[in-house]
C-alpha cells in the first residue's frame, strides 16, 4: 500500500483498540473536524492515585483520526501518563507514536482525539 | 467495448494542455478536480506571456503607444467574453475577481438599494457557499428573510417546493445552473419565466455551466450572470458579472477610485458611465486577455462538444460506479440530468482517505470534503464526500483506473 497507511495504521482503523464507551468515568468529551467530518467520544476513568485505569473512544472518521485514536488510548494507559503528561503531548508526540510522515494537509484528523483529550483533562 | 468519441480527438486535445504530461508520485497524472479549477491549455498561457512580453501597459490613462494597444485588447477581450455568452452588448459584462465576487457585487449594489426589511430573497439547499452567504448577510443586515428552496432525495430540485416559496414574492431568485456536488443542471430557463411572474429578478451563478455548456443569457430571460474565468480553462483572478443592461444602469458602483470616476474635487466625484464605473483602479488585464483566449479555444473546440464528450464520460463513470457495492452517488442517477461532476461515499473509507491513496498510489486528482456545500452535505447526514469532475481532455481509460482504484481502496480498507 502506500507509507501513510501502513499496516498498523490499517489494522488499528480497523480493529481499534479501547473502542467502545464506559459507563463510569470521570471524564467524557466529544469533539470534531466539522468540514471534514472525523469525530470521536472519548471516555477516561482515573484510580484513587490519579494514574489512568481505563481510557476508551468511539467515534467514526478517516483512517488516520480513527488510528491516532486507538494508539492514543493505548499509549496512555501502556504508559500510564499523568494528567499533566496528557497536557505536555504535541503534535510531533502524536507523528512519533504513529511512525508516519503527516502532511499539513491531515495534521487536523491526527490531532483531533489529543485536542479533545487535552481539553477534556485541562477543565480539571 | 470502448466508446470512441468522434466529436473531438481527445488526445490532440491533451497534447494541448502541458500539465497533463506531468507525473505524480511516479504514476500518469489523472486530473479530475475540474470542478475545483480546470487546466490551461497552451494559447492561455502563450496569451499572457506575450501580453507581458509585448503589449504591457495601464489601460484608458495613456496615450502613447502600449497603452493604446493594452487598452483595445482588454476592449476586445471584454466583446469576446460578452458574444460568448450570448449578448452583444459588451457594456453589460462587468469584469471582477471571479463567481465569488461577482456575486458579492450584486449584493452589495443592487440587493443593498432594492431589498427591505420584510421582503424576501430565494436560494436553494444545493448552493455553494458563495451564493448562500451574501445573502445570509445582506438579509440579516436588512431584517428580510432567506428561503431556502428544498432538493429532493435524488438530488433535483423539488420544483413543487420553488413554486410555493415564490408565492412569498420574493424580490431575488438566486440559484446554481449547475451543482458542484449534486451535478444537477437546473431548468434555469423555466425556473427563471416562474420567477418573473412572481415579481423576482433572477441571478444564475453559472460557474460550473459556462465551462462546459452553451449558455445564451437572451435566451434564458434572466438579469444577473455570475461565473469565474479559471473553471474555464481561463485564468485566476478573473471572472464575470453580466447584469441585463436596464438594471445595470441603475445599478451603484462597487469599488471606488480611480477609474471609475468622472470629475473630482476635494469633497466630491461624479462617476463614469458603463463600463468603466466598474473598473475601479487597474483591471487585470492579463486576466481578461488569458479568459479571452480561453473563450477562443473553447470555441475552436466547439462547446456543444465539449458537452457531449462530458456527457459520454459521465454516463460511462456512473454505469461503473453504480456496480461497486456500498458506494453511495449523490445527485440524479440519469446522466442526461447532469453535468460532469460526480460526487460519493463509500462505506469502507472516508472520503479524506480516498483522496489521499487515489492520489499517491494512482496520481489520480479528486476532491474531498463538502465542496463548499457544507449545509446540503449535513441535511445528506454525510460530513464528506468525494468528487469527480470531467472536462474535455478526460478520457474513459482515465475512469478505468479510477474504478480500479476504488476497489483496491475498497479491499485495503474495508478487508
């Protein structure tokens, strides 16, 4: 296929990982790209310690906003990160994790679940 | 079977459009974005090179030499366009920016004079942003209403719809000939007699029919016409406004400044008459001289064939899209109905993504997204499509690998 949709991109759009919602979180957002109609949900729940105990998301979109999706729910709680660690992620984080070149034309659908995540935890 | 078209020979055709020898990302350029804006071919550009390198100077203000020439080819240029369209009232054609602008300038001269608070003004769900939000703002601004004019599930317009809102009255019926998404062509002539029974003037934004069609603005009755001179194998930055001459007149100016006046003192100006009051400050020139050998291609080519070379593609392309399964057309499914541009879903990948693979995997151009109809995409319940869209030098084996390109994408993706 083509270097943008590797097989692993391929595989997460296709069997995501962490897809589906949770009845009991602290936090639960939504977000979209309008004009091009990638939209997720996103549901986090935090233990005691405030370290994440289950991170998941649904939604519907292009490959690449479906896939940075499911790799980030995946890289949250693999890595256990801080709320604080969630709000120091960027964009070059979000290329790293996916291991593909974005081009300005698709920095939107990959950061879209990382915005609404970063929002989502920053209200506190 | 391959359907040989004998109205033109489409490859003496190509040869005439440098960019279609391109490669991209190793593969034959496929370009299929012609709704977004079409190719040049040799003369256009061979047109605005030799005005520069030849014939240069400001227009109307010189006397020497240059200035005479420049001056007369844009008066030419100006004749050439208003004979395309059907006038021979060259006064009547207004050159501005492009369909965008053109129709900014109705709304801010004759709409912002002739509209009240109360009245109404007409559109319908299948316009292009450009024809859809002037009139949110003019109408705002002037405590009047927008009727929106419904189109049917297969993508016409509901005509039953058109006539009950023009039993409001409304002042401005203002529509699309062609759709940019649906690809409908709208009976403007007919819709246009139904208007003015009811008392409406009519703009026609023919940015996607002047391209491919014969248009006759006598014979279609209407009073404004708006389309853009780079969907025409013309130029950027340049379009038309043709305003039937009797509005025209009373019509005030757009821009003000230079060129366009009469006199002027201190505290005051008086204006020049038609059709330098809308020339405020230098044309571009060069934008009307390209658009006008855009104008001579188109008619060397003959525009009737052009039409039907389109039509042919377009049949072709939706009898082999109609055979891929979960893939969603929009628009009437008979051709005869349409112009050449086709727009999609399909189940397997968003649109973004068919885009992308179409391009780097097939060099194959289209568009993504809501085509600048985003409100029509949404009553759809669909925030992206893809679009493709023909013009004269797209040729059927060009449709060959786009479809097998979408059943590629459809395997790597929905597999």
């Amino acid at each position: 296929m083509d270097d943008l949709y590797q097989e692993h991109i391929l595989d997460h759009y296709k069997h995501p990982r962490n897809y589906g919602v949770l009845a009991q979180c602290r936090y639960r957002a939504s977000g979209a790209n309008a004009s091009c109609g990638d939209g997720v949900v996103l549901y986090l729940q935090l233990k005691d310690d405030l370290t994440p105990q289950a991170f998941r998301f649904t939604g519907n979109g292009c490959a690449l906003s479906m896939a940075s999706a499911s790799m980030l729910t995946e890289k949250v709680l693999n890595d256990r990160l801080s709320v604080n660690q969630i709000l120091a992620l960027s964009f070059d984080d979000l290329v790293q994790m996916l291991g593909i070149e974005v081009s300005l034309a698709r920095k939107k659908c990959v950061m879209l679940p990382l915005v609404v995540l970063q929002k989502m935890v920053k209200g506190g | 079977m391959t359907l040989k078209t004998v109205m033109f020979d489409v490859q003496k055709v190509r040869n005439d459009f440098p960019i279609l020898s391109k490669s991209v990302h190793g593969k034959q350029l496929i370009y299929l974005d012609n709704a977004a804006t079409s190719q040049k071919p040799n003369s256009v550009i061979k047109a605005i090179a030799d005005y520069y390198a030849n014939h240069n100077a400001n227009i109307h203000r010189g006397i020497h030499t240059l200035s005479e020439e420049a001056t007369q080819m844009y008066i030419d240029a100006r004749q050439r366009l208003a004979h395309f369209i059907g006038t021979d009232d060259a006064h009547e054609l207004v050159f501005v920016r492009n369909a965008t602008e053109a129709i900014n300038l109705v709304a801010r001269t004759w709409a912002e004079k002739t509209i009240s608070e109360g009245d109404y003004i007409l559109v319908t769900q299948m316009e292009h942003h450009s024809n859809l939000v002037p009139w949110q703002i003019l109408t705002a601004q002037k405590k009047a209403n927008l009727l929106v004019c419904a189109v049917t599930q297969d993508g016409e317009l509901d005509l039953d719809d058109f006539k009950n809102k023009l039993s409001y009255k409304p002042k401005l019926v203002s529509m699309v000939q062609v759709s940019n998404f649906l690809g409908v062509i709208n009976p403007v002539a007919d819709l246009t007699r139904l208007a003015h029974e009811a008392g409406a003037k009519v703009l026609i934004d023919a940015a996607q029919s002047v391209p491919h069609m014969r248009v006759d603005v006598q014979k279609l009755g209407i009073d404004f016409f708006a389309f853009s001179g780079h969907k025409m194998m013309g130029p950027m930055g340049i379009g038309c406004l043709w305003v039937r001459r009797s509005i025209l007149e009373s019509m005030p100016p757009f821009l003000y400044g230079g060129g366009m006046i009469d006199e002027v003192f201190f505290d005051k100006a008086s204006f020049a008459g038609l059709p330098d009051i809308y020339d405020a400050g230098t044309p571009n020139v060069e934008g009307a001289i390209g658009l006008s050998a855009a104008v001579d291609y188109l008619s060397d080519l003959g525009i009737e064939k052009v039409a039907a070379h389109e039509s042919e593609l377009v049949s072709y392309a939706l009898g082999r899209l109609q055979e891929i399964r979960r893939l969603r057309l929009f628009g009437p499914i008979d051709h005869a109905k349409r112009g050449g541009v086709i727009a999609f879903t399909m189940k397997e990948a968003h649109a973004h993504d068919v885009a992308q693979v179409l391009d780097r995997q097939f060099g194959i151009a289209v568009r993504s997204g809501h085509h600048c109809v985003m409100p029509l995409h949404m009553a759809y319940e669909v925030p992206a499509t893809t679009r493709i869209s023909f013009y004269a030098y797209n040729t059927q084996d060009e449709i060959d690998v786009l479809i097998e390109a979408l059943y590629v994408i459809q395997k790597t993706f929905g597999g």
